[in-house]
C-alpha cells in the first residue's frame, strides 16, 4: 500500500459537491489522487512536447494524429485502470 499524508486545500464548495457525487464509491481522497496524478502525467507530457518541439521543429499532421491516438490509447488504459480500482490512495477526507 503507498504511503499516504493527509493535507489540506481549499476548493470551490461547488467543485467540492460535484467531486463529492461522483466520488462517492472510491471516495474523495481516491478521486483527487487519481485527478492529481493525471494532471502531473499530462504537465509532464507537455513539458517533453514542448521540449521536442524545441529541440526537432514542430510536428507534422501526421505526427501530431498519432501522438493524440496515443493518448487516447492512455487515457483508456487510465479509465480502465480507474474502474478496477487500482490506485490505493486512502479514503478520508
């Protein structure tokens, strides 16, 4: 089981109701790790995108289609992944 470390944050009250319907089986703390991780994985992603760019000139059409293949490809295998509850990332809060 990962370690876990309560923290606090202030969020919108009706962000806050909304996450709180649609959390509730995994629970909220599950649901914002999950939502945090995502945002991390897709701030690096753009980090390396915009790198390579720099580094090798903007994508072709081509390059560009298949890059967002991939990612849907991701985003699927994340949503599965969701769904068989695979992230342990506690339940209070």
């Amino acid at each position: 089981m990962a370690t876990t470390k309560k923290v606090t944050v202030t969020i919108p009250a009706d962000l806050l109701d909304e996450i709180r319907g649609e959390a509730a089986e995994r629970g909220l703390s599950a649901y914002v790790a999950e939502a945090l991780r995502f945002k991390r994985d897709r701030d690096r992603l753009r980090e390396l995108s915009d790198w390579l760019q720099e580094e090798h000139g903007p994508l072709s059409e081509e390059e560009r289609t298949a890059a967002f293949e991939e990612l849907e490809d991701l985003d699927a295998e994340h949503e599965r992944r969701r769904a068989a509850g695979k992230h342990d990332a506690g339940e209070a809060a």
